[in-house]
C-alpha cells in the first residue's frame, strides 16, 4: 500500500489544478505535499488509513489535503483579545499604539523615509534627531538616544561610561525583572564592575561616600519597579548622590524601569517617577522603557548630559543595539502626542485603559457577558464581579486598578478547560480563585469578543 502513495510531482500536478493554491511558490507547495505523503505513510502504518484503488481519486484526496494545509498554515503571529487584567502584558506585546503612531508606522513601511537623512543640507543625517527635540523638550534634557529596548539602554550606558571600571549600587536595587534582566548581569556584560554597597533593607549616604574611590566610574540608582521594600528601609534621595557625584566628579544614572513623561496623578494613578524631575533633581543620564507607561513601542531611551550621550552614540554597541526606522516612527508619534496633545490621556490607550472609571467597566462586562452568554450554550454560568486590574511591566506591583470582569464556570469543564476554548477564540483571561475570568479593564469595546468567539468557531467548523 505505501508503494501505492504517489510520487511527489505527481501530488504537486493534482495541487496546481485547485484554484486556492494558485500563486503560492512550488517549494512552498512541495513543503506540504511531502508532509502529506507523511501523514498518510503514518496513518497507513497506525493501520487507520486506506489507499483508494482509483489513482485519480487518489491524487484528488492529496490535493485537496494539501489545500486545506495550505489555508490552516497561518502566521505565527496573531492578534489577541488581553483580557488577563494586566494592561501593559510583557508577554503580550506590552503597549497598544495610538492612531497617530499607526499612521507613522504605515507611512514609513511604505515609503522611503528621511531616517538618516538631513533634509535641509542634503547631507547624511543623524537617526536620533528624529526623536532628539522632542525628548529635550519633554524630559528638560541636554540630549537623547535612543536604543531597542530599556535592557539595552542600561547595558550601552555602563559599557560607554564604565567598561573595566566600578559602579556604585545599593543592595536594595540589585532587582531582577522578568525575562532575565537583572542588574548583576547586565553589569557583568557590560564589562563594568559591581561594587556593592548598604544593605537590602537600608543604604545611607556614607554607603556610597566610602565606596568613591579613583576607579569609581559611576553611580547608579536603579528603580525597584515590580517589587517594595517596606518597614525598616532607608534609601537614598536622587538629589542627594547628585550632589555626592558632583563633589568627587562621578556621574550618577538612573535606570528608571517605566518612567512616566506626565504625571500620572492627573489620571487618578499612583505616582511614578517623572523623568524631567529625574533630570532636573540631577541625574546625568536617565534611561527608561518606550513601552511600559509611555505607552508606545519597544525601545529604550536615555536622556542626559549632552557629552555623555554623545559618548554612547559613538559606542561601536550603539550601531548594534539601534532601531528601525519603524520604531522611531512610532516612537515619535507617540513623543509628539505627550508635547502637543491636549488630552493624551485620551489619545493613548495605555493612558485611556488605565484611567477608565468603574462604572464604565461594570457596564462593559455586563455586555461582554450577554454576548458570550448566547455564544457559549447552555451548561456555562456567567456572572459580572468585581476584581483587581494590574499595570504589570513591573510598573507598581503593589497597586492595583479596581476593575470588573466576567467570571465564566462550568459543572463539568474545569477553569483550565474554559481557558483553553477562549484560546481557541484567541481571548486570553486568567485563572483566580479557582474560575475563569475575562477582566474587562483592558478591553474598552466588548464586541471584540464577538468577533474574536465567532471567528474562532468559524476556525473550528474548518
Ligand atoms: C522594565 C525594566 C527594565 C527593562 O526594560 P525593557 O524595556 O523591558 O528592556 C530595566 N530596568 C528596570 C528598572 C525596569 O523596570
């Protein structure tokens, strides 16, 4: 019977001749019609398949086979409906884009752009420049770069300033933030040296006075962001290591995690540290995420002293560590949206989805319920309770944001496997107490899960 499957350009002849694969490469094509010789050698040997007599019915079952692998191979990517609570989901994608940005990211995929390009002198230009002015502007900074991501920003800031040299850390800021990111190590491929001072709880001023030595390079002051020290805990002010550099002539950086551009006090949100008040307490470089509170893409930027960030652009690692010129656009769509914006809390969804009220929430919830509630059949009990949102990023791990979700329990089916057919729609919510819930804070129109649940279903009829 294997001898019976036919040969591969055999399969490939049937496959051409089925309108829905045309156009798609013969490799491509040859891809899969190999894995289908696969599958039916495997069902052949389990004893489940059958070698139709008839070679043209043969070859017309192949074709077909091939087609429908063809339409079920989709992109790895896709898009997901967050209804896990956690606005800014690291594993997510973290940040929703403004319009404006997605407008800016449509126009440079499709166009040249001038990403290195002095339009006025016709002369080789400088990619920073596209987000230099309005990051001076917003943060009161000398200058500003900008690199792939925060991780990046530190790693090139402690090469350029202090490669083969000390930096001076407080016990209580060696922090680890997912996805391995942690200050030792970091430090450690930066080819700089850790020299550790205070102790978990409380580092004082003398800590760091006793540290300075001639191969002091720089004092770095890292922000907890996901995780409190509280009770017995003593740190240091910006201000006051500012002056403590100043008086030995050793630069003092901030890693400041998320950073906030505004504060986010006038959104109803715990406070965060503003970086033009990093700045102007002191600091000689401040380096924060493009996707955490900011709310816009991937990237890692760093504002400071203007000779100093002139050395990091001139750091071989820069060149590797830069971004394309779709992150700047972006970047800077949504820079522009903190400077001219009247109301970016409205024009940002991160801003929008963290200041939404409760009301509105409870409202959402009640609809998603009635939509899912004619979706799911019967058996599934849905109810409209309160919860606990969170920023997530790492940005204020002890706040929460009060919220509302829909709690979705079975008498048969387990939270796991009500999860799991919310992933088949794409939807992804979060297990608590031992239930199913779609939190609706992050999601500001219900009716995204009709489509999500109807595309699904329609996935799974085939
Ligand atoms: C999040 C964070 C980073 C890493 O930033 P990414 O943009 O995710 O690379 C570094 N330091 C601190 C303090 C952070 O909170």
């Amino acid at each position: 019977m294997l001898r019976a499957i036919p040969p591969i350009d055999d399969c490939l002849c049937a496959a051409e001749k089925i309108p829905s694969l045309t156009g798609l490469s013969r490799g491509y094509l040859r891809t899969l019609a190999r894995r289908e010789q696969d599958d039916i050698r495997a069902a052949l040997a389990s004893g489940q398949g059958d070698v139709p007599r008839d070679r043209a019915a043969m070859l017309e079952l192949i074709a077909r086979s091939i087609a429908d692998k063809a339409a079920a191979d989709q992109p790895a990517m896709k898009a997901l409906v967050n209804a896990t609570g956690v606005v800014l989901h690291t594993n997510l994608g973290r940040a929703i884009l403004a319009e404006s940005a997605i407008e800016a990211l449509d126009i440079a995929a499709r166009s040249s752009v001038n990403l290195e390009f002095d339009l006025a002198r016709g002369a080789r230009g400088e990619r920073d420049e596209l987000i230099g002015a309005e990051l001076i502007d917003l943060t009161g900074a000398e200058a500003a770069t900008v690199v792939n991501n925060n991780a990046a920003a530190v790693l090139i800031a402690l090469n350029t300033l202090a490669e083969g040299r000390e930096v001076i850390v407080s016990r209580g800021e060696l922090i680890e933030i997912g996805g391995a990111f942690r200050i030792p190590d970091v430090m450690a491929k930066s080819g700089a040296r850790l020299h550790e001072v205070g102790t978990t709880n409380r580092t004082h001023r003398e800590d760091y006075a006793r540290a300075i030595g001639p191969d002091t390079a720089l004092i770095l002051k890292v922000h907890p962001s996901n995780y409190r020290i509280v009770g017995f805990t003593s740190e240091v002010a910006l201000d006051e290591l500012v002056a403590l550099g100043r008086k030995h002539g050793v630069p003092v950086m901030e890693d400041l995690g998320s950073g906030a551009l505004i504060d986010l006090a006038a959104y109803g949100l715990p406070r965060e540290p503003v970086v033009a008040e990093r700045v102007a307490a002191g600091a000689d470089l401040v380096t924060f995420s493009g996707d955490k509170l900011l709310g816009g893409p991937q990237a890692g930027l760093i504002v400071g002293q203007r000779g100093l960030i002139d050395r990091i652009r001139r750091n071989p690692l820069k060149r590797a560590l830069r971004c394309d010129k779709l992150t700047l656009a972006a970047l800077a769509a949504t820079l522009r949206i903190y400077l001219r914006s009247g109301d970016p809390g409205t024009e940002l969804p991160t801003l929008r989805i963290l200041n939404r009220s409760i009301g509105e929430i409870r409202q959402a919830a009640g609809r998603a319920r009635d939509i899912l509630a004619e979706r799911l059949g019967p058996g599934f009990t849905l109810e409209v309770v309160d919860c606990e949102a969170e920023i997530g990023s790492g940005a204020m791990p002890v706040e929460r944001l009060e919220s509302a979700a829909v709690r979705i329990t079975h008498p048969e089916k387990s939270p796991e496997t009500i999860a799991a057919i919310f992933r088949h729609a794409r939807i992804i919510g979060r297990i608590t107490n031992d239930a199913f819930h779609l939190d609706m804070r992050t999601i500001e129109d219900p009716a995204v899960l009709a489509v999500a649940f109807d595309c699904g279903a329609g996935e799974a009829r085939g």
